[in-house]
C-alpha cells in the first residue's frame, strides 16, 4: 500500500484514501486511512477530490473519520489521488490533530 492509494475495502465505508507511509518492517499489518464521504459540509475537516475517473461521483476525503485497517480487508486499488490533493489532505489531517 502506498499513501495516496484510493482503496476499496470490506464495509461500511468501501472507499478510503491511504494517508500512513508505507512500512514493509511496521511491527502490525495496518494502514491508515480516511474514508471518503459525497456530502460535502464546507469545514476544515473535508478535503474536496478532483474529477477522477473511477468514482461515480464528486467525494471529499473525511479527515475526522480517520481510522486504522487491518492490509487483509483491502481488496483492490481503485486508483491514487493526485499529489496536490494529498497534500491538502496532509494538511486538513495536522489542523484536525493540531500539529499544524
């Protein structure tokens, strides 16, 4: 898995962005993650994604739903997302935390 990774993964929320580095030596088989939303509330919690080709319609990245995954209920790469838009989910993700 690498960051920036759109996945689809087991229910309830299929879709996530993959935000953890990627770690072939990490001591658990985790990653983690964001999960995508279609209803966008306009806060600093959300990241809006660009038009992408393999979503049926327009997603923001949740920041608030952040969470971890066991790598066994990834299914497929979906696609990634690009550069600028990780960056901006890196960005929601430190205010969220308030490492920024």
């Amino acid at each position: 898995m690498k960051c920036g990774w759109l996945i689809w993964a087991s229910p309830p929320k299929p879709v996530r962005v993959i935000v953890s580095r990627h770690d072939p030596e990490a001591p658990r088989a985790l990653v983690i993650y964001v999960p995508l939303a279609t209803q966008n509330r306009q806060s600093k919690y959300e990241v809006e994604l660009p038009k992408l080709p393999f979503l049926r319609e327009t997603s923001v990245a949740n920041v608030q739903g952040i969470a971890s995954l066991i790598v066994t209920r990834l299914e497929r790469k979906l696609g990634e997302v690009p550069p600028a838009t990780l960056r901006q989910i890196r960005e929601a993700l430190a205010f969220a935390t308030g490492s920024a």
